[in-house]
C-alpha cells in the first residue's frame, strides 16, 4: 500500500532507530507491546511501568491463543476472536503493524505470525525487544490512536500451517526443525510437557542460536548458513515446531530473515505428546 514502506522499509525486522523515527512521523504504525515470558511475571504491569510511547498492550494468553487443551498449550486463537483483539488494539489493514516483547523475539513473532497468516500486509518485529528501544518510555494504559478495521483472512499472507498428521509427513519427506532447547529435543528434561521427546525425523535447532547475546537477530548470512548446515538447502519444505507454537513463530522469523520459507505446526509438542498413539523419539539429532 502506497507509504507503508516509507514507514516501515523492508523485511520482517525495524530498527529501534527505525521505530524512533516513525514513532516522531505523522503517522506512526500501530504499536502492539505482546511482553510475556513462560513461567515469569505477567506482562502488562511490566507494559504500564513503561513501554514506547504509544504501544498497546496484548495478551498472549488471552489474545494471541486459545485456552490450552488438546490443540496443545497456546492453540491458535479463533480467527474471529483475534480479529477482535486486533482491533481493539487499534489495528487497520491500512497502517503498518510493530511489535515488541523483552528481547526474546517468542512473543512479538507469535503476534508476527498470527498477523501475517490472517492477512496484515505489513507487520515487522522491533529487533531486540524493548531491550534496543532508547528512546523515552510511557506509563500507564494507552487507548489505541483511533479504531481498528482489520479483518483476519486465514492463509491471506502465505504463511503456512501444519497440523500434526501433516508435520509428521514433513519430518520424512522435508526439514522439520524441533525449536526447543536441546535437552529437550533428546528427552534428557522436560519440565513443561508430559511426554519428553521429539517428533521422529526431527532436527534439533534451538531459538537461542538464532539470536546474538543482545536480543538481536543475527545477520541474514549467519542465519541462512545456519538453517543450511541444518539441511535446508536440500529440503523442498520447511516446518518448525516448539513446546507450545510460540518460539517456533520466532524460528520461522529467523528463517524468513534468511529468506527460507517455513511452515508453523503451531499444536508442536505439547499437541503432539497428548495423543499416546504418536510416536516420540528421544537421543541425540540423527537428521
């Protein structure tokens, strides 16, 4: 849409000196703070002690998923209750969409994600989180700057998604990449899920390699030489999957930045490991 990359540039990734810019312009895009970690203290009082100026706040429990139950831990929302969420929080189809987290990159490309599969055509992620923003911060709950429009579509932005049947097949015939920590890709721990393990055929390829030690995403060269050593080179598909479905969106960001396709299975090992009728493999990685 005509000015949209004018804001935004190109990619799925904005600079904090890119942000600080269209934050100061006439037009900022709409800021979605998604803070949230696994385990840790919530998010939004974080977000009301201070985010950039602007932002509004969203739930990953309560907005970017569905409750937890046999679609695993963080099931897809419904399409019509996202759609809600999105719009409450000011977002039009027209106006260019940043998120954020802490630094961690999960949570702001589960929003990434969900906005590019429903349709949003132009979505970027801050690289490295509130964490790189050096600008003044804001307190309090911010009312979004005007209402949002935005009407999810399913698959209107080209992102694929697997189911488990369909993850299993890609694990044999393409790359299925376990996103999750290594320890748990080999059943040594698993302190979250019931079942320790992976999905037969996987490869082993944690979040935190795709990141520099500042919250960062390494550059597109290391990436795609890391994803190629992993086999995406000779794959003709790529899925990812984690824990829950949400650091396997910040996989397939960092696969996208290397500029390699991939699909989501976003159910991923905590859908997986409920049936007892799917196989689990566990040792070291043999793809």
């Amino acid at each position: 849409m005509a000015g949209m990359n004018a804001i935004t540039g190109e990619g799925p990734l904005i600079t904090a000196t890119e942000l600080a810019t269209a934050v100061a312009g006439g037009r900022p895009p709409v800021l979605l703070d998604v803070r949230y970690r696994l385990g840790g203290p919530p998010g939004r009082p974080l977000y009301e002690a201070g985010h950039v100026p602007g932002a509004v706040y969203v739930d990953l429990d309560a907005e970017l998923a569905a409750p937890p139950g046999a679609g695993g831990r963080h099931p897809l929302p419904a399409v019509a209750d996202f759609g809600a969420a999105m719009r409450r929080a000011g977002v039009r189809a027209d106006r260019p969409v940043v998120v954020y987290d802490d630094g961690q990159g999960w949570a702001a490309a589960r929003a990434w994600w969900l906005l590019r599969w429903t349709g949003h055509p132009e979505v970027r992620v801050l690289d490295g989180g509130l964490p790189a923003w050096d600008g003044p911060l804001e307190q309090g709950a911010v009312a979004p700057d005007g209402a949002g429009d935005f009407t999810p579509r399913p698959d209107g932005g080209g992102m694929a998604l697997l189911d488990a049947g369909a993850a299993a097949a890609l694990a044999r015939s393409g790359l299925l990449l376990d996103a999750r920590a290594g320890e748990r890709y080999r059943g040594e721990t698993e302190p979250i899920d019931p079942v320790a393990g992976h999905i037969p055929g996987a490869v082993s390829a944690p979040t935190t390699e795709n990141v520099l030690p500042d919250g960062r995403f390494r550059p597109a060269e290391e990436l795609a030489g890391r994803f190629k050593r992993l086999g995406a080179a000779d794959a003709a598909e790529v899925g990812v999957y984690c824990g829950s479905g949400v650091s396997a969106a910040q996989q397939v960001l960092a696969l996208e930045i290397a500029g390699i396709p991939a699909a989501l299975y976003a159910g991923s090992w905590s859908e997986w490991c409920a049936d007892p009728a799917r196989p689990v493999a566990t040792g070291p990685d043999h793809g």
